[in-house]
C-alpha cells in the first residue's frame, strides 16, 4: 500500500485547519494508548501543530514500561540460576530491577538472550535439552497470539524444559480504570491501532457508552492521527462520544477470531499489577490450568514481591497521564537513555524516550 497519502503535506494543513475550527476552546485531554502512537505524535511534531488548550497524553501504551518491578525481579533470580536460559524481547534488557538488569546479568556470565519471536525459544530448547529455557513475556493483545501459539508448539512436542513468566496485558480493562480516574480527566481516547487489528474496534464500545467518552481507533501515519484526533475533538464540540474507526484499512469491527480464540484457548483473564496504577482487576492474562506446568514462577517457586520504584521515579504518574515526561525531576539529568532510571526512558515506545528524542512542545 502507498502511504505517501497519508503523509501528504496539503493534506495535514487542511486537517490542521479543520481541528482549529472545529475546537471549541478550554482544555481538551486525549490519550493515546500505543506506545507507537507515542514515538509517531513525538517523531511528527504533531503536539505543537494543535491548538494550546488540545493536550495529547501519553497513557499506559508501552507493554514494558507497565511491567511492575517485581516481573523484572523475578527474572533477574531466575537468570542468577544456574542452567536457566532466560529469553525475552530486547527492551526488556535494559530495564532497572531494584538490584539490576537483565542486560547486567548478561554482562556479569547468565545467559539471557534476546529474541525476535518466542517461537525462537522452542528449537533452541529442544537443542537443549538439558537446560532450561524461559521466556519473559509482557506485551499487549497485538504479541500475545504468538506466546500463545509458542505454548501450544512446546505442549505439541512434549518440551519439559521450557516455561514462561506471563505478564501480558489486555487494554479495555486499563481504559476502564483511567475514564474513572478523577485526577486525570480523560476527554478522548486515541486508541490503539495493533490492538485494535486483534480485539475489533467494537471493544471500545462500552468504553463510549459507559463512560461517555470519544473513542477513535488511528493508525500510524500523520495523517491517520490527525484525522483521528479532529473525530475527537469534534464529537466534544457536538457533544458526542461514539467509537470511530479511521484505521479501516486494517481493524474491523470483529477483530481477528483466529488471534482471539488461540488467546482464550491458552490463557484466562486474572486481576494483574501495572506500573504506577497499580492492580487492575481482570487486566492480566494467566496460563489456563492443563498448561500450568509452563508456568516458570510455580515451576521455580519464584515469589512475585513488591518492589517500589527508584527514588524520584515518576513513570506510574506518567504513565497515567498525570504528569509530561518533563516535569519528572530525574528527566534529561539523573535519567537519559544511556542510563534510564524508570522503564519509560529505556523502551523504544516509552513517553520518556519519545519526549526526550523529539521534544514535547505543547
């Protein structure tokens, strides 16, 4: 497909000047939820093409910024154990336990290992057979099919030697806690365009209706997210809130059965922790009972603990949407890039990292 379209510059100053005309003034927060919707608003410039009053929020997108402390924990004691191969996807390398990181364990002789796919992990443990394999998987319902699939192919061959430590995430239950949330005061919602592909955009119906809240479903491109946020703003200004896909081109209404039904076959939904919001009910996903035995925690008997966040560490309140990336003390001082105190600077997709790369100009 030619997206040169979606980036056409006619195209985003007459949508540019349809926002302004249709924006009633005051202050208007929309959310996004995607953390390739945070690096696309940052890498465009489109927060200083927007009226003054038009905040566009970045919410609990990133898959690995949201994963709790205690996840990261318990990988680093499992990767401190001899024999134990723990994989997982790159940004997770960097980011800070309350001791250390996996990319440290690495350095200091465990073996970690980064994969593209989790499927990677099963010929590489059937080469092994005598060590362990796990993976350390966090993510969104857009990766999650894959862990899925990944459990089911290591149940097919029999493997004894490889587990998981399961810390996905499912979207609708955290825009449930946000659209109640009273210090935040969410006015639209940007929502996700790779979810979406698997849940449907129907998902965010209950989303609207409940809480009477614009849900528009974008993709990546500037023009996807501008048509997107102008659909926002004008069902403000008319009173509206109704769900809107404008990523027609890939997201149904249905999503994608397939994805869904391998998803339900092999994990159920369980109240889970988030980084800075703390416990959501029915926000995780855990292994269904005939595959508990891939379950590294039960495996190992590793004990999820609580763990605060570094001291000055605000990515819960950014990652809610309370606070921009810099009105974090420790932002572009005591926490870069080349050494991130909070997970939002180290993920590609973190607010922190997006903010810190192109700016934030309001």
């Amino acid at each position: 497909m030619d997206l040169a379209k979606f980036r056409d510059t006619e195209y985003v100053k007459n949508l540019i000047d349809k926002l302004y005309a249709v924006y009633p003034g005051g202050k208007i927060n929309v959310m996004e939820v995607c953390g390739t919707h945070t690096m696309a608003i940052g890498s465009y410039g489109l927060r200083s093409l927007v009226p003054e009053g038009l905040r566009l929020l970045s919410g609990p997108g990133c898959p690995v910024c949201v994963t709790p402390n205690s996840i990261i924990n318990a990988a680093v004691e499992l990767a401190l154990i001899p024999d134990i191969v723990v994989t997982t996807f790159g940004d997770m390398m960097r980011v800070p336990g309350s001791e250390k990181t996996l990319e440290v364990c690495k350095a200091e002789g465990a073996d970690v290992r980064v994969l593209y796919s989790p499927l990677d992990m099963i010929e590489m443990a059937e080469s092994q057979l005598n060590k362990n394999f796990v993976f350390i998987s966090v993510g969104f319902e857009t990766t999650t099919p894959g862990i899925a699939l990944t459990v089911l192919e290591a149940k097919r061959r029999n493997l004894k030697n490889v587990s998981f430590i399961c810390s996905n995430r499912l979207v609708i239950p955290a825009l449930r806690i946000l659209s109640e949330a009273e210090d935040i005061n969410i006015d639209g919602f940007l929502c996700p365009g790779h979810v979406s592909v698997i849940i449907g955009y129907g998902a965010y119906e209950e989303i609207s209706e409940r809480y009477k809240i614009p849900c528009v479903v974008a993709g990546f491109e500037p023009v996807d997210i501008l048509m997107a946020v102008y659909e926002i703003v004008r069902q403000i200004a008319n009173n509206e809130s109704r769900v809107v896909n404008s990523y027609g081109r890939v997201v149904t209404r249905e999503g994608n059965i397939e994805a869904q039904r391998v998803i339900e076959k092999v994990f159920v939904p369980a109240d889970a922790e988030w980084r800075g919001i703390g416990v959501i009910p029915m926000s995780g996903l855990e292994l269904r009972e005939e595959f508990s035995e891939y379950d590294a925690l039960k495996k190992f008997k590793i004990e999820l603990r609580d763990a605060p966040d570094p001291p000055g560490c605000r990515c819960g309140d950014v990652l809610k949407g309370v606070l921009l990336p810099p009105e974090c003390p420790l932002f572009g001082k005591k926490c870069k890039p080349e050494s991130p105190v909070g997970p939002c600077m180290v993920s590609s997709e973190g607010s922190c990292a997006a903010y810190y790369k192109y700016g934030g100009a309001e």
